[in-house]
C-alpha cells in the first residue's frame, strides 16, 4: 500500500471520528443551556408574579383598612374587589408555572379567610373596639400570606440554582466526554505516527545520511531501503543518480579546474567595481539627505517667520484699536464729565428761577401788559413744564455717553501686561460696544439680536485686553457667518428665524468658570471643524481674513489662562463655541512670555469659521 493511501485512511476515520462525537458534544451542550435559560426565564417569571402577588395582597390590604377608616365608602370595597381579583389571577398563573409548590395551596387558604372576613366587614358594620380588632386581624392574615409568598420567591430561586447546578454538571460530563475524545484521537493519532509516519522517517533519515554521504565525496555509497512503497523506489532511484554524479565528477573535476582559476580573477575585478560604486552612492545619499535636512529647516524657519509676523501685526492692531479707543474716550470723557457734573447745578438754578416766578405769580395783583404778552409769547406756562424734563433728558444722554465712553476704556485695555482680576461681564460688554454698529439692521443685512445670560461670577483673574481680543475674534466671525448665511435666506425664513447671538456664563466649578458664545447661523462641516484652529486657515473670501483669529485665541485661553477652548457645531444647526479659564491662576505654571505656538486640538463636534 502507498505512503498517501495509509495516511489518508488513518486520517479519514480520525476525522470521522471528531467530527460525530463533536458534533455529539456540541448538541449535548446546547440542550443543556437551552434546559438552563429555560429555567431561569421560568424562576424569573415566578419571583415577578410573587412579587405582583405581593403588590396586590398590599391593595386589598389597604382598601380594607381604608374601608374601615371611611365609614365603609363603596370605592373602598371597589378597589379591593379589582386588587382581589388581581390576586386570584396571579396566583393562578404562578400555580401553572410552580405546580409542585407547596405554599400555593396553604397561600389560597390563608386568603380564604381573608375574604371571608372582608364579607364579614361588608355585611356587618364595625364601630369601636371592634375596628381595632378586624384592623389587627387584617395585618394578621397580610403577614402570613406576606410570608408563604416570600417562602414562594425562596423555592423559585432555590429550584433556579438547582436547574443551573445541574446543567453546570452536565456540561461538564460533556466536556469531560470531548476530552475522552480528544484523548482517542491523540491515540489515533500516536498509532498513525507509530505505523505510517515512523518508517517513513527512518527511511528518510537513510536518504539524508546517503545524500550527505555523497556530499562528503563518497560518490559510490548506496543505501539499502525495502519498505514496498514510494520511498523504495526513491532509494533506488537515488543509487542510479549517485552513479551518474560519479561519473560527472570525474569528466567535470578537471573543467572545473581551468575554470577556477580565470572566475578568481573576474571576481577580484568585479568585487573591486562594486567597492568603487558602493562609496560613490553612499558619498551621493548623504549628500541628498543633507540638502533635504536644509530644505525641511528652511521651510520650517519661514513658515514660524510667518506666523509670527502675523500674529505680531495682529497684536499690533489690537493694541492701535485699544489706543485709538482709549484716547477717543478720555478725549470724549472731560467734556461730557463737564456738563454732566453742571447739569445738577443747573436744574438747581433753574428750579429756583422758576419758584421766583410761581412766588412773582402768587405775590403780584397785577402784571404789567408787557411782561404778561411776553410770557405769552415764549408760553411760560409749557416752559415751566417742559424745562425740567429737557434738563432731566440732557443728564440721561450724558449719564448714557459716561456708560459707552466706561465700556471703550475697560475695552482698550489691550497693553496691560499683569494680571488683574475684573468682571468678566464688563469686557463682553465693552466687545458688543465696539460691535454695535455690525450688529444693527441696515438695507443690506438684517439685525443680529444679541441674547445675555449672565450667571453669578467672581472677579476672574486674567489679562484683560487679550481676553476681549479673544471676545472680539469669537464675536466677529459669529457676525460674519451670519451675515453670509442671511445672505442665501428668504424674507419669510429672516422672519421667522432671526439671526441671533446668545452668550452664557457660569460658575463650572468653585474655581473655573465658563463663557458661551453661540449663533444660530450655518454651522460648520466635519471637514473643516478638525482645520478650525490651524494658523492661516479661514473660509473668509480673500482679503477679508487671515487665519490666525481663533489660532491666537486658542493660545491666549489655554497657555496664557490655562482653560480650553473649543467649537460644538453641525450643519444647518449652529456654532458655539465653549471657554473655561480658572478664577485664580497659578504664577509657577503661567508664562508672561509672549505667546509661543501650541499643538492645536480638534473641535469637539462639527463646525468651522
């Protein structure tokens, strides 16, 4: 018989054999978890209609006591009636589920003779101490069925554990039966091993001795196999080809000869050639490598270059914005300080002119006829009325220019350098000012309405003036989106969705708070929310931005503030974007540096400026 024959005999009944008694196993198994889940949905069935059982004895309980309490009202007995026949239900449910459960039968008893004393209470009107009694009788009779049905939730746990335990020990049996089986097949195996594989391995440990044999420049040893098969014929098949090699040796050895000589000489030239070229490519990559090295460091150089210019004529002109501003409003500030300090003097003389006509009025019997056709003339009568409110307008209209020109100078303050601690409030204030005239209706956009919901905060300790830059860049680019995005509306969408800015603060923690800037506007894609804070990225037209407004503001909130900063947004639904800075900064961890350039995280959801 062939080698292939044996072998694959041997192992069709192996293979035979695994797979009946796996397949065997695996049903086994199965049955038994199927036996197991079946149980368990069986207990768990079991303990919840007990635990209604439980529920339901309650409600007639309490329907009972409360029929006693109210002088027997009729929707007393009602409810106990429905809660009764709940419970009937139930018990007749779990007793086609538990039918060998001893309780049921002594739990239907016990509620027997609550239903009996339930008629009893219906037909006999109690007063007295006789109330006191069926109210005992009734907790009597609860904490008994109470306890038969507790006994009830016990035994379907217990019979639950039971029925696992078994199939546990089932499947083991089974497993412990794959193993038996595994072991035979191991057997089977070892005897494959033993009979087939065994011989084949001696023989072949023959040919190899034979091959190295030859090798060693034997070219007349033979070897000796007799086995029937493939390998027989292979050792004779090896004698014939150790023969001819013997042969060929002895006409080839001196070719050889003449021939090693002349490859000696070609492989010195040869090796010497390839010496040569090997030095000059190596000398050509390190060359390469280098220029590239230089290239890499070069266009990192400028690139940083870059970035700082730009962030520096950013800076640059937030700092001119803050000193424009801070000169206009102490400019504005003498003048209206003036009149607003002599108003009050002036509604204090005018006040007193006008009580010296009311006592002239008063006092006088007669007025001569030209000073009475000049009060005529000038209606001194409406003077009298109208002149104090003039007076009262004018101090409004320069308490309201001492408000704006407050709000300019807490915005300039762009070139402080120290920390301060300051109300968060002031400076978004101070940013909408500045923002007012984008925020207004005009022909050409509609009004951005502008939603405040300031929560209590401390005074925040921070760089004032970077952190309003940072307000004015959130701020603006909201502005700008919506404008764009109410561009591409209809009348009747401006209408019924008004553009709109809404900003929350909050106190997150005791020691950091949060501010919340969001629109209404178009949102922003995947694509370019995980691009929102790279340096020089914008989707602004060219000329209209540069890129670097939320670059910069990402490295004031978080190296400058330690907070963090980022977007929450999706298509169509919006942008809001998310500050949080602590209350009291830590001077060992805070640079006062100028600001340096930071990893930039990813926004936390979809959106871009």
């Amino acid at each position: 018989m062939k080698i292939w024959q044996k072998f694959i005999g041997s192992s069709l009944v192996a293979a035979g054999l695994v797979a009946s008694f796996m397949s065997g196993s695996t049903l086994l198994i199965k049955q038994a978890d199927q036996s197991i889940q079946a149980s368990r949905e069986k207990t768990i069935q079991a303990r919840i209609i007990s635990l209604e059982l439980q529920l339901s004895l309650r409600e007639q309980l309490l329907a009972l006591k409360a029929f006693l309490l109210t002088d027997q009202a009729a929707a007393d007995m009602a409810d106990y009636q429905k809660a009764m026949s709940n419970f009937l239900i139930s018990l007749e449910e779990l007793e086609r589920i538990m039918p060998e459960a001893a309780e049921i039968p002594v739990v239907r008893r016990r509620h027997r003779f609550l239903v009996r004393l339930a008629g009893t209470l219906t037909n006999t009107p109690a007063k007295g101490n006789q109330i006191q009694q069926d109210l005992r009788a009734l907790d009597s009779f609860g904490k008994d069925i109470d306890f038969y049905l507790a006994l009830l939730t016990d035994t379907a746990q217990q019979q639950d554990v039971l029925a696992q335990q078994a199939g546990q020990q089932f499947k083991q049996g089974a497993q412990a039966f794959t193993y038996a089986i595994i072991g035979l097949i191991v057997l089977v195996l070892v005897g494959q091993f033993l009979l087939i594989l065994l011989p084949v391995i001696r023989s072949i440990h023959q040919l190899q001795v034979g091959a190295a044999t030859i090798g060693a420049g034997n070219l007349d040893h033979q070897v000796n196999i007799s086995t029937g098969d493939e390998i027989e014929k292979l050792a004779q098949e090896f004698n014939q080809m150790a023969a001819q090699l013997a042969e060929l040796y002895r006409s080839l050895e001196q070719k050889v000869t003449e021939r090693t000589a002349e490859l000696v000489r070609v492989n010195e030239s040869l090796e010497s050639e390839i010496s040569d070229r090997k030095q000059a490519e190596d000398s050509l990559r390190q060359s390469e490598e280098r220029e590239r090295d230089r290239a890499q460091q070069l266009e990192q150089a400028i690139e940083e270059l870059q970035q700082a210019q730009s962030q520096l004529i950013q800076t640059e002109k937030m700092s001119s914005l803050g000193q424009l501003v801070a000169g206009v409003a102490h400019e504005i500030n003498n003048p209206v300080n003036f009149i607003h300090g002599n108003l009050e003097y002036t509604h204090t003389y005018v006040q007193d002119l006008l009580e010296l006509i009311h006592r002239y009025q008063r006092h006088s019997s007669s007025i001569p006829a030209e000073v009475q056709q000049y009060a005529d003339a000038i209606d001194l009568d409406f003077l009298q009325i109208d002149l104090p409110k003039m007076l009262a307008s004018m101090k409004v209209g320069t308490q309201r220019i001492r408000q704006i020109v407050l709000s300019l100078r807490n915005f300039s303050r762009l070139d402080e350098s120290d920390m301060k601690r300051v109300n968060i409030h002031e400076g978004i204030d101070s940013t909408l000012l500045i923002l007012q005239n984008r925020l207004k209706a005009k022909p050409e956009h509609p009004g951005i309405a502008v939603v405040k919901e300031y929560g209590d905060l401390p005074l925040v300790e921070c760089y004032t003036g970077q952190l309003n830059q940072v307000f004015m860049n959130i701020l603006s680019n909201a502005i700008d989106a919506l404008d764009s995005y109410n561009q591409t509306r209809s009348a009747a969408n401006l209408q019924s969705h008004p553009s709109q800015i809404r900003i929350r603060t909050e106190l997150v923690s005791p020691d950091r708070v949060a501010i919340r800037i969001a629109d209404n506007g178009p949102g922003m894609t995947h694509e370019v929310k995980q691009r929102l804070f790279d340096p020089f990225f914008t989707t602004k037209p060219v000329g209209q931005g540069t890129g670097l407004g939320l670059s910069i503001s990402y490295q004031i909130v978080v190296q400058r503030h330690r907070g963090t900063l980022h977007c929450e947004s999706q298509p169509q639904h919006g942008t809001e974007f998310w500050l949080e800075i602590p209350v009291q900064q830590n001077y060992a961890q805070t640079s006062h540096s100028a600001v340096a350039a930071l990893p930039v995280p990813e926004a936390s959801s979809q959106g871009s400026y």
